[in-house]
C-alpha cells in the first residue's frame, strides 16, 4: 500500500500529538508529586508538629479527609492522606525525590 501525501500529514499530526500527550502526562505526575509533597509537608508539621508521628486517638486526619473530600470531592480519603504524609516522611527534602519517581510510582510501590 502506497502513503499518500494526506496519509504522511496524518502520520505527522498523530506523532505531534502523542508527543504532547506524554509532556503533559510527565508534567502532570510531576505537578501532582509536588502538590502531595507540600500536602504531606503541611500534615507533619500541623498534625503532627513536626514530629514523625501523630498523637494517639486524635483523629485528626480522619476530619482533615471528611472536610476536604466536602469541599474538594474526591481523592482525600484517610488512606490517601496516610499516604501523602508518608511521601513527606520518606523524602523531607524534595529535591531528593524530584525526578528520580512519579505520585503514580510512588503510590504503587512496597511503601503501601
């Protein structure tokens, strides 16, 4: 089967298109790991004052995840925040996490 001049342009077209679509995806995940960095960052140092853990039976993360899952929607169950504040535990320095994993990595790796 011969390519036509159209069917180059449409190959041409396609190829600028998946091209972007994986910049966005990696800028996204990269975007989402900083924003879930300051989160856990935000977690320890409010919820925890700055300690590695959270004080017994206060329940705190439990009505951080029932306001903000009100007001936000979803994505903020307790387990999630559980989860963002132990990406803050694991990397306290953001540079040392910075493009060396995705959110996406992170959160299906051994650490849940």
């Amino acid at each position: 089967m011969e390519f036509t001049a159209m069917d180059r342009w449409i190959e041409e077209i396609k190829e600028i298109m998946i091209k972007a679509r994986q910049r966005i995806a990696r800028d996204m995940n990269s975007v989402m790991l900083d924003t879930y960095w300051q989160v856990g960052r935000s977690i320890v140092e409010n919820e925890q004052n700055g300690e590695l853990k959270a004080q017994y039976g206060k329940r705190i993360l439990a009505e951080l995840s029932k306001r903000l899952t009100l007001e936000l929607g979803r994505g903020y169950s307790k387990s999630n925040l559980y989860n963002i504040r132990d990406l803050y535990i694991a990397y306290p320095k953001f540079q040392m996490l910075s493009g060396k994993i995705t959110w996406s990595h992170y959160a299906e790796s051994e650490w849940f």
